[in-house]
C-alpha cells in the first residue's frame, strides 16, 4: 500500500497554508465556509479553517517539502539513526580499550584464571579452549603495547566522531553531511570486502549491501557528484514541488 507522505507529515507537524498578495492566486487557495474561511494546505491540499500561518507575495511563500522529498527525508532519518546508534557502540568500544590498556596485566591475570575454570567443562563437550579463535584473539592481544592499545582507542574515537557527525548532518538533511556519509561510506567498501575474503558471514554480508546500497541512493537521490543534473536539478525539484507554484502555473494559464 503507497504511503501518503503529505497527509502522514501534517497528521504529525501540522497544516502549513499561506496567503498570496495575488488576488488569482489567493482565490484559488481560500475559501469561505458555513464555520469561518479554509485555506488550503501547501503539502498535503486539503483545506484547513482558520486564519493563515503566514501571508505575502508568492515568491516568499515557505518552500515545504512533499512527496517524494519526505520519502528522502524518512529514509535519511533512519540512516541517521543507525550511523548515531553505531558511533555511540564505537565509543563504548573506545572506551573499553582505553581501559584495558591501563590495566592489561590485571585483565590478564582474571582472563586466565577463568580459563582454567572453564577449560575442564569445555573439554567435557569437546571443545578445546587453547585452539579457539575467539580465545587466541584474546590472548594475542595482551601482547600489544599500551601507545599502540592508546593509538587504537584514539582512532575508534576519530571514527565515532565521524558517525556521530553524520547522523547530526543527514538528521536534518544537510548537504554536507550527504556528501561525508558518501565519501566515508565508500572508503571502508574495500576494507569490508577484504574482509568478507578472510571470513564470510551473513552479518558482514547484509553490512556490504547495506552500505554500497546506502551510497548508490544518496548519491543518485540527492544528485551528489553532478549525478542527475547535480545541484542545480536538485534545487529545481524542490522549488517545483511546492503546490503553490503550481496553483500560481495554472492560475496564469487559466
């Protein structure tokens, strides 16, 4: 079923209409009714009673999303909050090893003692801990220097940073923050390929579309790159999409 992205945005933020200085404009979005005069809406058509939330020459009428451009927005939304929700996981992450790092030799010493507790009961099952990966990851990395564990925590943080930035940017539909999601998206494509090479896994597999899908939409939808006529059409289709330029098209056909 087709989502109604005008009357589903009003139902939420409200009406926005507004009335024109041009008399041939302005009757064709006012009315008079049995309870007051009605305007009609800027996004979703409808008439609304009551005074207008603004009034002026057409030219300075709000320019409100619609259509299509709300669709964008939703999905831009939801990226956000997926880039928000992993940068904070990062930082979280960051964190860990910063701590581990002031305290390694401690968390070695527990480490290993869990180990020798668990060992006899992963042995009963037939399973043996000293050639897990999952444990030789862990014990490779009481190896690493404390500069190098601090160097690492400072790039999750850098990282994190960039997430964090990106979800504030396309939150609020920001250009920039387009064209950093896209350029930072890509940059680690390679990365997760390789990866995928080394160990393939359904979670690594849906990141890797997920990710080169979110960089084909944003960067064709938003006609980043010069992509589909570039800026310049994307301002177009935004400033056609307000209904009332087209009442004030037809008005002067009429």
């Amino acid at each position: 079923m087709a989502i109604d992205w005008d009357r589903r945005t009003c139902a939420r933020k409200g009406h926005v209409t507004y009335a024109p200085d041009d008399p041939r404009l302005r009757i064709r979005l006012h009315a008079d009714t049995a309870l007051g005069e009605v305007w009609r809406c800027l996004r979703c058509g409808d008439f609304v009673l009551g005074d207008p939330h603004g009034s002026g020459p057409a030219a300075e009428a709000p320019l409100v999303p619609r259509g299509k451009v709300l669709r964008d927005l939703f999905i831009l939304r939801f990226l956000a909050v997926e880039r928000a929700v992993r940068g904070v996981f990062i930082v979280l992450v960051a964190v860990a090893v910063w701590k581990f790092s002031n305290s390694q030799d401690a968390v070695r010493r527990l480490f290993d003692e869990y180990l020798d507790v668990l060992r006899p009961v992963f042995r009963h099952f037939h399973y043996d801990l000293d050639h897990s990966p999952v444990v030789g990851t862990v014990q490779k990395s009481f190896g690493y220097r404390h500069s190098t564990l601090l160097l690492v925590a400072g790039l999750l943080l850098a990282y994190a940073l960039i997430e964090i930035v990106e979800a504030a940017g396309l939150w609020y539909a920001k250009r920039w923050a387009e064209y950093l999601t896209v350029v930072a998206t890509a940059a680690f494509l390679p990365l997760e390929i390789y990866e995928l090479t080394e160990h393939i896994s359904a979670l690594k597999i849906t990141t890797l579309v997920l990710n080169i899908l979110a960089v084909l939409y944003i960067a064709l939808a938003k006609r980043l790159f010069g992509l589909r006529g570039g800026r310049r059409a994307f301002d177009e289709e935004r400033r056609s999409a307000s209904l009332l330029e087209v009442e004030e098209s037809a008005g002067v056909l009429v």
